[in-house]
C-alpha cells in the first residue's frame, strides 16, 4: 500500500509540474503574441505618421507648381494612394508608349503577332524628336522587340511608329480600352506636330497611366511572364532627370518620360528593400525648357521615397 502510495503522489506531481510547465509555455507564448501584436500595431501607427507627413508634403510641393499637375503615388505594399486631379486628361506625349508597349506584349502572347518578326523602316515613319532610327536609311529591318525597347528606353518617336504600323491604331485603341484604360486615347502618331497643330492629340491621365503600371507590377498583364518583360524594358530608360534625379544611384526605377512643347511627365515603379512605390505624375507648364515641371517631378519622387525609407527596419 505504501508503495503504491508513493507512486501515486509521484505521478501527481508529474501532472502538476506538467500542468505547469504547461500553462507557463501557453503564457509565454501569449505574452509574446502581445508583444508582437503591439510591436506591429507600432509599426503600422508609424507607417500612418509618416504617410500623413508625405501627404503635407506633395500638397506643398503641388501648391508650389507654376502650372497644372496630376499625380498618383501608391504604397504598393499597403495600397494608399495619394492622388490630385488623378482623372484630368493631359496630351500624353510619349506617355503613351506605356500602353502602346502594353498592347505589343499583349498582341505577341495572344499571337496575333511574333517579337521576332523583322519590320522594314518605310519613309513615312520617320518623324523628327527622340531617337536614332530617323537616320537609319529606308528599308533597314528591325525587330518588333528591338522597336519596342528603343520606344521606351531611347522614347523612339520612328520606333513607335514603325509599332503602330505593324499592330494597327485601331488595334492600339481597341487594346486600351481592353486595358482598362478609359481616359487614354492614340489619336495620332507621335510627333505628328502637323496633326497636334490642327487639334488632333492624344491623351492620357496620371490614374491611367499609374493603372496599367501596377498591373505590371501586380503581374496582372496578361502573366507574370509579359509584365516583368515591360517592367525590365521600363528599368532600361535612360531618360533619368525626373523620377531618379534625386534617389540614390542603386534604386532601380521602372519609368518612362514624356516630354513635348508645354507638356512634361514621368510615371514609373520605385523599387526599395523597405517596400515598393508607383509614382505617375502629369504637367502642363508654361516654361521654355520643362526645368521647372522636371524638378517638380523629382521633388514628388523624393518625397515618395523619404516617406519609405523613414520606416523603420527592412
């Protein structure tokens, strides 16, 4: 009986330290789901702050500009938006060739046409602006591929419309609509001054623009595939006096310019290690030389940018 005894008190207090060290585990855990629940209610109160603060900051920088703006800036991570005039249409210059790029990508994956197809350079594309392939002689063949990054990374004006030509601009504004771009319209060739002189203009709005940006980035276009080939042409650009200006040289950028007679843009995706930013911003000025409309692009970009890299941690 004693021993029998003795092994019962045994193995209730085996139960008891068990129960214990149990409730101690359970209570530790607790503990620390606590802690890190305030420890991310903390982080996201900071977030709110410094967004807040980055708001202040476009309304000064806006208020300041000596002309008319539309602006989108996105936390691609959280999905705020700060935005301004976002749907006010505005002559998109070579904005457009986002969507034109856009409609090319489309076009080849649902095979109407090949990438690897050789185009000719007809005389009657050549138009003056940004690019090479002005001087390039009649008859010289590229590809749909190469046209499409010299549109985007040289602003091509003969590249886009050697696009144009081959996909059609009824196609191109079939395929905005199909985009979900509702503002943006392709109403003549770019650079076609003669035409924009007669009232004939191609528009756009900083929502459009930043919309067909994040279904790249979503990987939303069409599929992962075909939206991180337009984001790696966008990071090729080497126009970088708006957007980048003002950001530290290894940020990588996927933008793209625009930039015609009392019109200056710049719209594209800010890649940091604290987290991802769209910025889309849209003027018309009325200086000679774009510089005012220029810095304020980049002031708008280094905003965004201040407000990720003042969050805390990685």
């Amino acid at each position: 009986m004693k021993i029998v005894r003795t092994i019962s008190i045994t193995l209730v207090s085996v139960l008891l330290l068990s129960l214990a060290g149990a409730l101690g585990y359970f209570a530790g855990q607790y503990k620390c789901a606590l802690s890190v629940t305030g420890e991310k209610k903390g982080l996201l109160a900071r977030r709110k702050t410094e967004w807040q603060a980055l708001k202040r900051s476009l309304g000064e920088e806006i208020g300041s500009f000596n002309g008319e703006c539309g602006v989108v800036v996105r936390d691609l991570y959280k999905g705020w938006e700060l935005s301004h005039n976002s749907d006010a249409p505005f002559p998109s210059a070579s904005m457009v060739k986002i969507p034109i790029m856009a409609s090319c990508l489309v076009a080849a994956a649902q095979g109407k046409i090949k990438l690897d197809a050789a185009v000719k350079l007809n005389k009657k594309d050549k138009f003056g602006g940004s690019g090479l392939l002005k001087k390039m002689a009649p008859g010289s063949e590229f590809t749909l591929d190469e046209l499409m990054g010299r549109m985007i990374y040289d602003s091509d004006n003969t590249a886009t419309n050697m696009i144009t030509t081959a996909l059609g601009q009824g196609y191109i504004n079939d395929s905005f609509k199909a985009l979900g771009l509702p503002n943006t319209n392709f109403s003549r060739r770019v650079a076609d001054y003669a035409m924009r002189d007669k009232g004939v203009e191609n528009y756009t709005t900083a929502a459009d623009i930043a919309g067909i940006l994040e279904k790249m980035y979503r990987r939303e276009l069409v599929n992962a595939k075909v939206s991180d080939k337009g984001l790696m042409i966008m990071k090729l650009q080497r126009v970088n006096d708006r957007i980048p200006k003002y950001l530290p040289v290894d940020i990588s950028v996927a933008h793209k310019t625009g930039l015609e007679k009392g019109v200056c843009h710049d719209a594209g995706i800010i890649f940091t290690e604290k987290g991802d930013l769209l910025v889309s911003v849209l003027t018309k000025h009325p200086d000679p030389n774009a510089s005012q409309a220029k810095e304020f692009i980049a002031k708008i970009a280094l905003a965004a940018y201040r407000y990720i890299e003042n969050l805390p941690g990685s």
